[in-house]
C-alpha cells in the first residue's frame, strides 16, 4: 500500500478481488478436481461465493472513483478486471443452470463441461494476472510483488491445469 495509507474504502477493492479469484475461485477449481457428487455441488457454491465477492470488489472500486471524481476504465488493469468479471459470470450461468448434478438441464454434455472447465480455468488465470497488475500499480517493491506473484505461480498447476 501507498506510504502512509492504512485501511481505506478503498483496500476493500483488492481484498474482495484477492479472495474472490484466489481464495474462492482456486479453492473451487482445486475441489472439482476431487471428483464426485458433493465435490461437484460444493465447487458450484465456492465458485458461486468467488464470483460474488469479485462482483463486490467491483463495486468498491466503481463507488470509490464515482467518490473521488475518477475516470473509468484507464489503465489495462480496469479492462482486464472488466473482463474477468465478465467472463466469471459467464462461467457460472452454464454451471450452474447447465451443469447443476441435481437439475442441469445438459449435466451430461461432454462437450459443455469441457467448455466450461478450460473457459473457467482461463479466466482464473487472467484473474490472477489482473490481481497482479492492480498491485503493480499501488507498488514497485519487489519484495511486496514476489510475497504475492510467487504464490500464484506455485499454485497454478495445482489450480489451473
């Protein structure tokens, strides 16, 4: 964080996002890969839970710039938010009214599921990356950008592939 600056409205915009596609969105990718019925049904709600908190780091940083008198969408890390945001709920639609186990009205479609698992994992990974770009930009230490990118690359075959 910037020198001097504590917790401000602001630092909800990171955490939430943080923990949406890193602590949530990870954790339910890791889950479905165990396999199984209440695996699958649990990686629906943690996903679901990721999405939602992103939804809400987007709104703080919507909220905090509407505060401020900022502009929207200037730098490549607010696009790639705008489209990892975008991308998470486009994922959860199809899993969740398409591939639901209990009512999924395509459950079985090998064709959709292989869609949606690669798609999912794609925008997880570019949610990771934006997570990253969005502290480069609070940060030049090399030391803060390590502590946080060199969990993320350790994780992701673990999550992502």
């Amino acid at each position: 964080q910037p020198q001097g600056a504590g917790w401000r409205f602001f630092s909800y915009h990171p955490f939430l996002m943080t923990m949406g596609f890193v602590g949530f969105m990870g954790s339910a990718a890791h889950r479905k890969k165990l396999g199984g019925y209440s695996n699958t049904k649990m990686h629906g709600i943690i996903a679901s839970l990721g999405v939602m908190f992103s939804i809400g780091g987007l709104y703080i940083i919507y909220s905090n710039k509407e505060m401020n008198g900022k502009a929207h969408l200037t730098s490549n890390h607010s696009l790639a938010g705008i489209v990892t945001v975008t991308g998470c709920i486009m994922a959860m639609i199809p899993g969740a009214f398409v591939l639901h186990p209990d009512f999924g009205i395509d459950r079985s479609n090998k064709n959709i599921r292989f869609a949606h698992k690669w798609f999912s994992r794609s925008v997880i990974a570019l949610g990771w990356i934006t997570c990253f770009m969005g502290l480069q930009q609070l940060t030049n230490d090399t030391v803060t950008l390590a502590m946080y990118g060199l969990p993320l690359l350790l994780l992701a075959p673990f999550t992502l592939v």
